[in-house]
C-alpha cells in the first residue's frame, strides 16, 4: 500500500513537471543586432523634431486573470491606525512635462520614471529625458529626447523615438541603464544604453537587440540583478492579438565593459501577462546565484518565477515556477479599466489594475533576522465590485514577499484606503532599516488628480501605513480627445549612498485639459534613518 502510494505520487509529480514544462517555450539566445559607444550625452545637440516621431499607436490592456469581481477585500486598512505622520517631505521641483522649459508635451500618457544616482536623478517620460542635480535639484541636462542616447546609432533607435522607457541605477556599479523600444517600424527592438560612468551626462555604451516582425515588445519593465539586466514584456503578436509575457536576461558583465552582449528569453503562455522583474535595491548583493524573481497576479495570489540565466552554457538557463502565494481576497479596481473620477469633469481615468506596478523592489537584510525581501503594488477595489457604480472604488493594495529563495510567503500585506477617494498607480520601496514609503496618484469627484504618499516604519504594526502626505495637489482634470489613460506608471527608487531617502515621481495636471500633463520629482525620509 505505501509503495502504491509513493508510486502515485510520483506519477503525480513526474504529471505536474510535464504540465509546467509546457507553460513556456525553451531559452531563445541571440546576440545584440547593433553596438556602439556613444562618447558623450552632453555633446549630443538635440534634435526637438524627434519629439514627434513616436507614431500614435492603440495602449493594449491585459486579459484579466480570473479574478472575481463580487468578493469583497480581505485586507483593508481603515483610518484608525494612521496616528502618525509618514516620512517628512523634503523638497520636490518640477519635471519633464508642461511647463518644464524647452519641453512641449505631445503625447500621454507619460509613462513617468525615474531613479536616483551617486549624485544625480534622471527622469525619463515618453519621448523626453533629463538629468538633476540630486543635491539642489536643479537641471543639468535636458529636456532631450530619449532617442538623443541613440543618436548616430543608425536604425529604429535612432530614428524612432516610441517612448515605453524606463531608467535604474545599477548601484554595484555606479551605472544607468535607460531603455525604450522602436516598434513605429520592423523588426520591434529593445534599445538599451548602459553609463560608462555614474555621470548620465557622459559616455554610454549602446545596444540593440531584436523581437522579430511580428512580436510586438509591449510594455517592458527593467530590473538590475548580478548577472544580468532583466527586461520583462507584453507580447501582441502582429500588433494586436494577446501572446503573453516574456521574460529577458541581457548580459549585464558584457555590457558594463561595452563587449557585445547577447540576451536569453523565455517566452511564457497566454495564461500569464504583467510580469515584473525584481530590482535590487541596498547595498547587499542577493545570495550567490540566486535567480532573478519574477512576479505577477493571479486570482487571489501572486505567481513567483525564477530565472536562472547561465552566460556561459544557455541550454543550462532555466526558467522555473511559477510558484501561487496565496494573498488576501481582492476584486480589481474598475475591473480592471476605466472608472476613476474627476473634479469637475465626467472623464474617467483608466485603473491599470490589470497588472502589478512598477517596482518590484529587492532587499537582502542582513544581521539579526537576515531575511529576503519583496515589496510590490497593484489597483484594487476595496468595496469589491466593479459593476455596480455606487461599489466602485480603487485602494492601492501591497505586499511584502519573503523568502523568494525558498518557500515564499506573504510576511505582510494591506489595502490602503483611509477614505472614499480613488488611489491608484503605486510605486512602493523600502529603506535600509525596512521602513516603506508608498506613492501613489489620488483623485475623486471631488479633487482633482494629485501626488501623495505615505509610509511605514519597520516596526509599525504589521499590515499598517501611516497617515499620508501631499507632495502636490492637482490644478486640473484630464479631460478632452477620449483620454482615459494615466501614468501607465510611477516610480519610488532610494537614494543609494544613504540608502535612507525616498525619490518619487509621477503625473499630474496643473489645468483641465488633454495632453497638458507635467509631472513632480519629490523626495523625503524617515527621520530615524541615518
């Protein structure tokens, strides 16, 4: 009896090893289809008709995982627990968008983004960049367009400038790594420029790699890890048909030196969209040969992936998961869509909350309680129903994932709603001493569109944010040329020589109108940090 049983247990596990080994394709290795050095950004004159190359091309949502939309949230945190302030507010300035000098906006969303240096920070919005003095905040490059990093590079890096960019600080290395894709033409690339220096303005090595014809590279999100620079994206084949996520690992080691670097993908199924890879963040780099962690949602949990990239045999790479971590019930915010309210407009503006937020932020604590840690966000609804309007809402829900490593669990997590007002578009990360601080966009039928956060300290009670504070209060609405879309995401980096403080920027509007966007760089800190 007991060898019958271990025997079906194994046909059971040899059955379920067989089913996860269809649930993506084998490694797909090729090399960089263009490289070169560009010698320096600050001697590139920029050219403001590649403003206008981005082609208007169709946002595509993501195919909702089956998440029931009549549950109602199983972890929301009220406004009794919020006694205490969030980190103080430091100053925050201005970035690239309306108003900004030498910029027109022409495009929306912003898709803002930034990261925090050695001594600068660099924001990047579709189709513009520039870099900051981290300690005055003042500008010391830009607005140039993004493409300006590509220029004489020669094919769709330089003569498209289609924006889905984003910018981390490699802080083992001092370096930046900004990428955004050329779809407006064929073959879809990935252009990737990697500092030679922590100076954004100098010298920076280029690459390109390829997705063929017909794979359109939608969305993509770049995490630092050891071994690699991980891009994850949305797959549309020819533009328009859903053909789920794949996960990408380039040569970080080829592409600090400027050698030619090749990457490794694993193409995942339909079933699995949104995907995210993690960013280290902190001075301790994870355990030797821990595999980049990957995440997205699914119904009621989180799906963990493990990519283990081997430069030197690629057939030995291996994806592996993904692993369900079971979270507290939660119904997508507008059901994913569009349903966020507006002062004084009937515009409703789109939730993204059929994906997870960009971060997904990595920390190895290390000392007393050494422990792994992840933290990430999505949009939730806290009343738990989409379809009924009177039930519509939307909470920023985030977690905090431990022992990614081993067996993950779900240390801490919450729903953020201390009123009836609709918070959205979080970007969340942790300091050195495991405080949190969170951002996000607000807004309601009420208020307009405005820049807030809020944070925890380590020891606060677990599953708890502190009150929230305002970076900026909106001066106007989106409304006009059928525009629903915001963010399509924000960004909370930490600063890496104190390792202390938090940098957050997004979007808001400053008046009611379309494509008027600006956006906010702000930063602040835990008192107790040091």
């Amino acid at each position: 009896m007991n060898r019958l049983k271990l025997f079906t247990a194994l046909l059971a596990s040899v059955c379920a090893s067989a089913a996860f080994a269809q649930s993506h394709g084998p490694v797909e290795v090729s090399g960089a289809v263009q490289q070169d050095v560009l010698g320096s950004l600050r001697n590139v004159k920029p050219n403001p008709a590649d403003y206008r190359k981005m082609k208007p091309r169709a946002e595509h949502d993501l195919p909702l995982p089956h998440v029931p939309d009549n549950q109602r949230d199983g972890a929301v945190q009220g406004s009794g627990s919020q006694t205490i302030f969030a980190p103080v507010a430091g100053s925050n300035v201005l970035g690239v968008g309306n108003g900004f000098p030498g910029f027109t906006v022409q495009y929306a969303p912003p898709d803002t983004v930034g990261a925090v240096g050695a001594t600068q920070f660099v924001q990047v919005v579709n189709t513009g960049m520039a870099v900051f003095d981290k300690a005055t905040k003042n500008k010391v490059l830009g607005p140039v367009p993004t493409s300006s990093l590509w220029a004489g590079f020669g094919g769709g890096c330089q003569t498209n400038n289609d924006g889905d960019a984003t910018v981390v600080y490699d802080k083992a290395a001092n370096r930046w790594v900004v990428s955004q894709f050329s779809v407006s033409t064929t073959p879809y690339l990935q252009c990737v420029a990697v500092s030679q220096t922590s100076d954004a303005t100098g010298a920076w090595n280029r690459y390109a790699f390829s997705y063929g014809n017909s794979a359109f590279p939608d969305y993509p999100k770049t995490g630092v890890w050891p071994d690699g620079y991980y891009t994850t994206f949305n797959i549309f084949n020819n533009g328009s048909t859903w053909g789920g996520a794949k996960l990408c690992a380039y040569d970080r080691t080829a592409m600090l030196s400027g050698a030619p670097a090749t990457q490794q993908c694993f193409q995942l199924s339909t079933a699995y969209g949104g995907v995210l890879p993690a960013d280290l963040d902190g001075v301790t780099a994870p355990p030797a040969g821990a595999p980049n962690y990957m995440l997205n949602f699914g119904s009621n949990s989180l799906n963990l992936w493990k990519f283990h990239v081997n430069w030197t045999t690629p057939a030995s790479s291996t994806l592996t998961g993904p692993t369900s971590i079971p979270v507290a019930a939660f119904a997508a915010a507008c059901n994913g869509g569009a349903c966020i309210p507006q002062s004084g407009v009937n515009q409703k503006l789109d939730s993204l909350a059929d994906r997870l937020m960009y971060r997904l932020a990595y920390r190895n604590f290390t000392g007393t309680g050494a422990h792994e840690s992840l933290v990430v966000t999505h949009s939730v609804n806290p009343n738990g129903s989409s379809k009924n309007p009177k039930q519509q809402s939307a909470a920023v829900r985030w977690y905090e994932i431990r022992n990614p490593g081993g067996t993950p669990t779900v240390f801490q997590q919450s729903t953020f709603a201390p009123d009836a007002s609709f918070r959205w578009m979080g970007s969340i990360a942790m300091d050195k001493q495991g405080n949190a601080a969170l951002g996000y966009s607000v807004s309601s039928s009420t208020l307009k569109p405005s820049v807030r956060y809020t944070g925890r300290l380590a020891t606060d009670p677990l599953n708890t944010m502190q009150a929230e504070t305002t970076i900026i209060a909106g001066g106007g609405s989106q409304t006009g040329s059928n525009l629903s879309r915001w963010g399509d995401y924000s960004a909370m980096t930490v600063d890496p020589v104190d390792d202390c403080t938090f940098w957050y920027t997004t979007e808001y509007l400053t008046a009611n109108g379309a494509f008027n966007w600006s956006t906010r760089i702000g930063s602040f800190k835990f008192s107790g940090c040091n």
